[in-house]
C-alpha cells in the first residue's frame, strides 16, 4: 500500500477494518479509504469514540471529555484548590476541607477518608491529599466544618 498522509494536516494514518477506514494519529481526522483514496469521513465529537470503536480503532485520547472543575465549594462558597493527576481531577476546600473528584463538566464525587481504625485523624487525612497532589496541610476541624 502506498504511503499515505493526512488530508488535512500530512500526519501518520492509523487504519482499521481492514484499512477501509484511517484515522490521522495527530489530528484525529477520519478517512474512507477506497482503492487508495482518502476520502474525509466527518464524525460528530460527541459520538467519535463510538464511532471509532465500532470501526476498529482505539478511542481516541482527545475524545475523552476532561473533568471540568467547579470554582468553588457548595457547602461553603470558597474557591477551591485545584489539583490534577494522570486523568482525573480533584477539588479541595480550604475552609470546610471538602475533597472530591470531578466527573465530567462540573460534577462533584466527594471523597471520604477513613483513616485505619477509623474516626478523624488530620494527618492520615493531609497526607492522603498530599498523595493526590495538594499541599500537605493538618485541619484542626473535621471535614465538613468550616475552620
Ligand atoms: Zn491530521
Ligand atoms: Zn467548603
């Protein structure tokens, strides 16, 4: 098979499905790939990784909607910290001491540390954070109870 190049950026082509299909590995463009000649197969953001999948490919890393955080605490209306690691991003409130992780655009999974043997134990909490990526920081209160 000749060499062939993505039509709208000449990077690397990926194929699938018995190379009917191509996917440029930088732009993520697809392709119909008919005798040699790249046709332009348009898909939807939303539906791509179905797509993709049910061509063969991979899904693609940048159709994976990164977790958009909130500003700010529900429960107390502080602007969060922010901290991210690998894919998944993770809020934490200074004041009340809320910690959770997002899930997609804005949504709130909230995280609850039990320290072994159980109960409120500040430290095993900071460095809990501390291994999500926060700065190492021991609550005088409980989390929940703004300090
Ligand atoms: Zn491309
Ligand atoms: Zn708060």
């Amino acid at each position: 098979m000749s060499e062939q190049k993505c039509l709208s950026c000449q990077g690397e082509l990926e194929y699938a499905g018995g190379n009917m299909y191509a996917r440029c590995k930088s732009c993520n463009s697809m392709f119909m790939n008919m005798n040699n000649v790249l046709t332009p197969y348009p898909v939807d953001e939303a539906t791509r990784p179905m797509i993709e999948q049910a061509l063969g490919f991979a899904p693609s890393a940048s159709a994976v909607v990164k977790p958009v955080a909130p500003k700010s605490c529900m429960i107390c209306s502080t602007d969060f910290e922010v901290v991210e690691k690998d894919d998944s991003v993770f809020t934490r409130c200074p004041r009340c001491g809320a910690l959770s992780q997002v899930q997609g655009a804005g949504g709130l999974v909230p995280i609850n540390v039990t320290p072994p043997g159980g109960g409120w134990n500040p430290k095993f909490q900071a460095m809990f954070e501390k291994e999500l990526g926060f700065t190492y920081k021991e609550r005088k209160m409980p989390i929940g109870i703004p300090e």
